[in-house]
C-alpha cells in the first residue's frame, strides 16, 4: 500500500532543492552538511572496525543528498547509498560530481535491501529508522539489513530515541502531535494512504517513532543483531540520539 510517510520525504526535498539548500537541516554548503559530533563517532567507528577503509563496501540507507555517503567516500570506501526521494538522490549525484567522489546513489526502499542484490562490510543509517513509523515496516528494515552484511560485517545504527519515561503524550503542537505509542504526527490536508488518521475533523501524518532506547534494544534482538557497542547522545526532556554498532 502506498504510504503518506514516504512521500513527506520527497516533498521535503523538492522544497529543499527549491529554497537552494544542499541538504537535510537546510544546509547553504557541502561545509553545513552533517555535525561534527556524527562525524568524529563515523569516523572513529569506520576506523576502529576497519583499520584499512579503502575498497571496503558500504551502504548507506536513507542517505538523503549524500551528507554522511560522502564521509565513507572520503575515508576510500566504495559506497553506495539508498534513498526513497528522487530529489535527494539526483542531487547526491550532483554533489559527488562536484567534490569527484564516486559513490553509486539508487531510488530505493529501506524495506527491501534485497534488490540491490549486493553484500555490505558496513550498513549505515543515520536517522533513517525513526522515519519508519510501523512495527512491521521497522522490522523489515532491519532483518534486510542483517541478511545485506557481508560475513563478518557491521551496522552502525543512529537514530532517534525519546529518553524519558514516562513519556507524556499530552504534547500537542499546532502542526504536530506526539502520542502514546511514540508515534509523531504531523497535520496535512489529504487522508488517502496508509498512515493517514482523521481526528476531530483534522488529517494527520505518521511521521516518525521515537521510541525509548530499550524498544529499540528489543527491536533489533529481534532482527537477530547482537549489540557491539551503544552509546546515547542524551539531552535532558529532548529526543536523543541512540548510537549502535550491531553485528
Ligand atoms: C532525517 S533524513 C536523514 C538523511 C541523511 N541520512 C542524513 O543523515 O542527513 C531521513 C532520510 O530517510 C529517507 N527515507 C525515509 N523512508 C525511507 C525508505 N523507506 N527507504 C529509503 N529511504 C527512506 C528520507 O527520504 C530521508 O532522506
């Protein structure tokens, strides 16, 4: 079934691009793109798992206009990254050219890594998985990119985690909505696919899960990952960021 979440995506990066922005979080340059505390950990974990990068296969999953497929690139890796949005791939295309990296951008699904029909010494998602609202949909992802790793192999997993429990699901914003089942919501005008609810007369979108750090444990168990290390860039009554390396 067609998904509202997905396409969100897409009409986020046709904006992106029509405003003259490179990126994600509305950066102006390839110098804007990515932070530097992602940079430093990719960085370090890239050379603590692999002292010798170079020729290496990653894969780089939701990698929007390319911010951290560039990272792995530049360290000598043989990239490729998937994306669901059109836009952020053939700008990410555009943006290789320009910096001469060589990376292989496809329009792809998450859900489906199979397609590629290629192994991965390293799976990277940065904050692709809270973008992925539905159990089912989540633990596809997850066991694709399990089957994907070659022998030996990692998944470094960043992404989004609500910290504090109880969580209150009383957050209601004018545009978003946060409910019990740490799902957010965002306002929109149609209701015609999957992740489309009416309240009160309003249509809201399915946008992201910000579940708690042990959900996230307890999802990838299930994919059958075992936890190599985890580490969590808390910020106090913030969502943080959940940092895993799985093998
Ligand atoms: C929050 S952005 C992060 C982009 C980039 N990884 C970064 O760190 O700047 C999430 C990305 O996941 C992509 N995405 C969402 N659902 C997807 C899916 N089912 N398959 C592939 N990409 C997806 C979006 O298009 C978007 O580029």
């Amino acid at each position: 079934m067609e998904k509202s979440y997905y396409h969100a995506h897409e009409s986020a990066y046709q904006q992106i691009k029509s405003n003259g922005y490179v990126g994600w979080g509305n950066a102006k340059t390839l110098n804007d793109l990515g932070d530097n505390v992602t940079k430093q950990y990719l960085t370090d974990t890239v050379n603590r798992f692999f002292p010798e990068p170079k020729g290496k296969k990653a894969l780089d999953v939701g990698c929007g206009t390319g911010t951290t497929a560039f990272m792995l690139s530049a360290m000598g890796m043989d990239v490729t990254g998937v994306d669901i949005s059109e836009t952020a791939i053939e700008m990410g295309r555009d943006l290789s050219k320009q910096q001469n990296l060589n990376i292989n951008f496809v329009k792809g699904d998450v859900l489906e890594l199979d397609k590629l029909n290629q192994k991965f010494d390293l799976i990277y998602d940065s904050h692709c998985l809270h973008c992925i609202v539905f159990e089912d949909d989540r633990q596809k992802v997850l066991t694709s990119a399990k089957k994907s790793l070659n022998e030996g192999g990692i998944f470094i997993l960043d992404t989004m985690v609500m910290p504090n429990e109880p969580h209150d699901p009383a957050h209601t914003y004018d545009t978003l909505r946060f409910d019990e089942d740490y799902i957010l919501w965002h306002k929109t005008k149609s209701s015609y696919a999957k992740g489309v609810i009416e309240l009160n007369g309003q249509a809201w979108c399915a946008q992201r899960r910000i579940y708690p750090p042990h959900v996230v444990m307890a999802e990838v168990a299930k994919a059958g990952f075992v936890v190599i290390s985890d580490r969590l860039d808390a910020q106090p009554n913030e969502v943080s960021m959940l940092r895993l390396v799985l093998r």
